[in-house]
C-alpha cells in the first residue's frame, strides 16, 4: 500500500478497532483523530474521510504560521461524525 503522510493504517488482529489515524505534530503540540472503518462503512470512505481532515488541518496551519495551538484548536471544533456506525444510536437516557 502506498504511504500516506501524516496518516497510518490500524489493522491490528486483536483490537476492535479497523482504521485510520490522522496525527500531525507542529512545536511539540499534536492532532490526533481516528477514523473507524465501521464508522464510515469502508475502508476506502474512512480512508477519504481522514486525507479530507488531514488536508483541512494543514490548510490551518498555513492560516496561522507559527500559531499550531490556533490551527488545531479551529480543527477540533469541527464535529466528527458520530462514532456509532450509520443506523445504529444509543437511546438517550432518561434523566431523573
């Protein structure tokens, strides 16, 4: 398979979890977000998913030069889609 910067695949036989991970590292602050092939249906689509986070966090950090905490801190704003697989949501609890 052909490297991806800055993008690693997790395959690993005893673990639940199948994907990828965006990690991205300036002035010893890091980015990190996981992207299950569950989540997002296949391999393939998590895979486009994080290259899509990956390049919308390097385009945040060319806004602010020299600034990573503001370039990832405007990336983590930016809602995730859920964790649960497509279909499947928890019920919400019942609050006393």
């Amino acid at each position: 398979m052909k490297q991806i910067r800055n993008i690693t695949r997790f395959t690993y036989e005893f673990t639940s979890f199948q994907g990828w991970r965006v990690t991205l590292c300036r002035n010893q602050l890091h980015f990190t977000r996981y992207f299950s092939d569950k989540q997002y249906g296949s391999e393939s689509k998590s895979l486009e998913a994080a290259v899509e986070t990956r390049n919308k966090v390097l385009e945040c950090l060319r806004r602010y030069p020299g600034k990573p905490e503001l370039a990832f801190a405007e990336c983590r704003e930016e809602q995730p889609i859920s964790c649960y697989p497509s279909g499947l949501r928890p019920r919400k609890l019942a609050r006393n």
